[in-house]
C-alpha cells in the first residue's frame, strides 16, 4: 500500500482482500484433546488473542476460517474432522497444535492418526506437548504474516 | 403424522417447517463436534418437542490407546502417556499410576515428596474445578466467569512450570518420588498464589450463587438419586452432590491424606446447582490441604534411595564407575518389578479412578487397566436426561466434568 498527497491509499485488490483476511482470522471451536485446554487459555485475560482480530471463536465450521486441530486425532474422528472441513467456506487455513496432530506424537499406535495432514492440507504446525498459548499465537501470527504475502492459499486451488 | 409450525406473531404459513417423523418423536444427533459436548462426544437423543425421551452417548472418538502403549514402556516411562489420559488433571493420573507400582515394589517414599504430591494433587484439583466452572459458566451464558476462573488458574499453572518444566502434563512424579525438588523461592511463589484465592472464589459465588439465570438453568435440573448414581458407578463431586459423603481420601486413605485435616463437602438434591456447590466448596477444601501442605513440608530428599529406582545424583554419575553404571541402566532398561497384580485407587477431581496395573516381574508393565471415573459418569448422563428440556442437556452435560481423554483412553 502507499500513501499520495491527497490522502487516498492506492493498492491491488488481492492485497487488500488479503488485508482483510488476515486482520480477522475467526477460528472454529474445535477441541480434542489436552490441547484444547490450552486453545481455551488464548482467549483468557493473560493471552488475549483478540489483539490479534482473532479471538472470535465460531462453533460452527459455516462461519470459521481457521482450523487449529488440537489434539491426537483418532481414526474414528478422521470423517468427522472431514467433514467439519468441507463445511468450512473458503479461504481456509489448518493449523497442526501439538505433536500429536503434527506427527502423532508420543502415541505411534494403531489408534492415532499420525500427523493430522495425512488427510487435511497443513499451513502451520506447532510443536509442544501440549504448546503454550504463547506458541499458538507465534503460529496465529506466522499464519497472518503467509497470508498477507500470498503464501497461504487457504485451501483455494490455484491454476 | 405432520406437524405444521406456525408463527403467533407473524401471519405467514411457514409450511417448509414441516418436521416429519413417527408419532411426535424426532431423533436429533448432536456431537461429536459441538460447542457443549466438552470434548468428543456424540449424544443421539430422542425428543418429543422440546423434551428429551432417550439419551444414548456415544463415545471413542478420542480412543489413544494409551493402556496398550503402555505396556509398551518401562515403568517409568509409562507415566508420560498416563499423564495425557485425563488432561485435566494429570498428576492425579500419575499419583495413582506411581502408588500402584510403588505397592507392587514395596516402596516408600519419604515424607517430603509424598507432602510434595499431596499438594500437587490438591493445586491440579483446583485448577480442574476452576476449568471446569469457567467453561461452564460459559456454556450457560456468563463470559465473565469464565475470565475470572481462568485467570486464577494460570497462577496454578505457574507453579507447575515453576516446578515441573511444564504447563501442563507435567509428569512430574515417579515411580519413588518426584522428579526433582521445588526450587528455590517456590514455596512463598505459592503461598502468594493462595492468598488470591479465598477472595477470588467468594468473587465468582458472588456472580453466581444468587444470579436467577444461572439458578434458572441449574436448580432441579439433571437430578440424579443417590441410589441411581450408585448403580451407574458415579463417584466422585457428581455422587456427592446427591448426598453421599464417598470420597477416596476419606473412604481409603492414600499418600498421606489421613494424617490432613479437611472436611468432604456434599449435596441434597443431585441437581446441577449441587454438583457446582459441591466443586465450589471442593475448591476452598484443596484450599485447605494447601495451606497444611506448605506449612509441615519437611526437608530431606525426594526421591527414595535405592540405586535400582532412583536415578543417581549427577555429581556421582561423572566420579563414580558404579553410578554411572546404574544410571545407563535405569536410563535404557528401567528396572523389573515383581510379579503381582495391584488394584490402587485415588480421588481425582472427577472421582475415582483406580489403577489395576499387573506385572509379570519384567521391565514394563504387563497390564495397565485404568477405572476412568468420567467414563461411569457419562453413561448415567441419560438417567439425568430423563425427561429434561433440550436446552437443559448442555447443563447437564457442562456439570457432570467428563473429560474424553479420559473416557476413550
């Protein structure tokens, strides 16, 4: 974006459409596990993710744009994790909290799907067992940086 | 048969609302993703109009195998995976683990790290209940509270990374004691942090006790008697709450709590509004143990000392050929335990749980079978369903604390 004199702003559409994609990410109230309790603390006083526009918890996928996959994903939840990101709308952006969701963790078992982008597309991962709120707003910040220099695409295919 | 909604205030026929079903009941599916299940379950309910007729729970959507992995770990390592089972409340999880081993072993620990885990146990206690309320409160409708519980809860998780290293899931306790000593300083860190919470928990009563929405959706609602409760194996605040003082740390007294004064707070009527009096006092009795706790800590080691348990001190590891030994060894293979089969059982702050851990006299355990106390009370969700208001569920839901980590395993 850039300034002139007569205090207009000149820019892309694409830039300022990402602009605004960034500034409010609403995630969706997905919780799973042990990580889930942390993604609780971003929104509590000491964290406050809402400096960041992103504080908006949705509990529906229809209205959410961020998917922070807290916790191990089982193999009876992988439909269900499917299907919650089918519903979401595009643009779209997963973020893999913990070992578990990002490589199955400590759990290499027959009961946990090892690394959630085994089936869903991963723009972020955080380490942690579980992260500290810290950490996932380092991711939350990270994602917003990919999304306004075009590198995530949110789940948009591109030609 | 057809049922038409109309609207009373608007003269439209809305004749695309048709609900069509057998007789007047519909069965609605709700979970495994949904803002008021806590966690993954799946509620597949029939309803006639707004009340419920059947509440059938279905669970395994977060199933670990955290009982098979852990066969799979020597004795000490098992208790990583065990601390993940009710995230909630870990060192509960770990207290029980490692007291069962310990019973297999014949171990005792000295008396600075069994009042170390007894004041752990009771802050994990805490900070569960103040979760517990916070999430609550915000299924019913007040954001407020939710603030005020999480806010006190950081200063717990505080002292645990203090101690620990970790927020949470500390896997802080061994099998013969804890990891390592408090440091320096962490004693007045915690008694800072107790001096906020009698005025913090009278703060948030004060929101709720007499606040008519929140006596609105908890009183009489998700009644349970005592007898059904017994029945469904409900323990822990949810069977107090009806009125049955059962609690572990009275009934069968582990780690020391017979030697601590503190009282078993109980309820009348097994409703909602109980089970959130019950957990409310069950914050200010941990409170108490707290106190007690820091006041008679004595000093001395925290670990056992037996070179076949305990790892060697570091200063010897790198002078002395034979704790350098035992060390490679405790670190590689563990150590065996002799074969036998403990039953040991604990009061975490969902009830109790109990640990049937079976060795075959080698390094890992045989057999880790754990009693998930959540896991009972979920299924006696449908005796408190019974009848109730749709919208009542998610109380009843909010108020019975099942943690999934913990139900599936």
């Amino acid at each position: 974006m850039e300034m002139t004199n007569n205090q207009f702003f000149l820019t892309s559409v694409e830039k300022f459409v990402r602009w605004a994609q960034k500034s409010s990410i609403w995630p969706l109230t997905f919780g799973l596990a042990c990580c889930a309790i942390e993604m609780m603390n971003l929104v509590s006083p000491r964290y406050d993710m809402a400096q960041f526009g992103a504080e908006v918890f949705r509990s529906t996928p229809r209205q959410a744009d961020l998917m922070i996959v807290s916790g191990r994903l089982s193999n009876k939840m992988v439909p269900v994790i499917e299907q919650v990101y089918r519903q979401m709308p595009e643009p779209k952006w997963v973020i893999a909290m913990g070992a578990c969701a990002s490589s199955g963790g400590i759990f290499d078992n027959y009961a946990i799907v090892q690394g959630v982008d085994e089936v869903l597309p991963v723009d972020i991962y955080v380490p942690g067992c579980p992260p500290s709120p810290d950490a996932v707003l380092y991711a939350v910040l990270k994602l917003r940086e990919a999304i306004a220099s075009g590198q995530a695409h949110g789940g948009v295919m591109r030609a | 048969m057809r049922q038409v909604v109309r609207s009373g205030d608007y003269d439209l026929d809305l004749e695309e609302l048709v609900i069509e079903g057998e007789g007047d009941r519909m069965t609605l599916s709700v979970g495994p993703h949904h803002p008021s299940t806590h966690g993954v379950l799946r509620m597949v309910l029939e309803i006639e109009g707004e009340r419920i007729v059947k509440a059938t729970p279905e669970v395994g959507f977060l199933h670990t195998g955290i009982e098979k992995t852990a066969e799979n770990l020597t004795w000490q390592q098992a208790i990583t995976v065990i601390d993940r089972m009710d995230y909630l409340a870990p060192l509960s999880n770990n207290l029980g683990y490692v007291l069962a081993v310990e019973k297999l072993l014949g171990l005792e620990v000295p008396p600075r790290a069994r009042i170390l885990r007894l004041l752990f146990t009771e802050l994990q206690r805490m900070a569960s209940h103040l979760l517990w309320l916070g999430t609550t409160a915000l299924d019913i409708g007040s954001q407020s509270v939710l603030m005020y519980a999480f806010d006190l809860r950081e200063g717990i998780l505080d002292l645990f990374e203090e101690a620990s290293g970790a927020r949470m899931n500390p896997s802080y306790f061994r099998v013969g004691g804890i990891a390592q000593d408090i440091p320096e300083g962490f004693e007045d860190m915690c008694r800072r942090f107790l001096d906020r919470v009698p005025e913090r928990i009278r703060e948030i009563r004060n929101i709720l006790d007499e606040n008519p929405i929140w006596l609105d959706r908890l009183k009489g609602v998700g009644v349970i008697s005592a007898e059904d409760a017994i029945a469904w194996g409900v323990t822990g605040p949810n069977l107090r709450a009806c009125g049955v003082p059962y609690d572990v740390r009275k009934a069968f007294p582990y780690a020391g709590y017979d030697e601590f004064e503190f009282d078993v707070p109980v309820g009348e009527n097994g409703d909602c509004y109980d089970r959130y009096v019950v957990r409310m006092e069950e914050i200010m009795e941990s409170y108490r143990l707290c106190r007690q706790a820091l006041a008679r800590l004595p000093r001395g080691p925290v670990m056992v000392n037996d070179r076949k348990i305990a790892l060697p001190p570091k200063h010897e590891v790198r002078q002395s050929m034979e704790a350098l030994i035992h060390h490679f060894k405790l670190v590689s293979y563990g150590f065996d335990v002799p074969a036998g089969e403990v039953y040991q059982a604990l009061e975490s702050p969902r009830g109790e749980i109990g640990f049937y851990v079976v060795s075959n006299g080698k390094n890992k355990p045989w057999r880790v079978r754990v009693r998930g106390p959540a896991f009972y009370n979920v299924f006696a969700m449908p005796v408190m369903m019974q009848g109730a208001l749709l919208a009542d569920m998610v109380a009843i839901i909010a108020t019975v604390d099942p943690v999934f980590g913990e139900v599936d395993r």
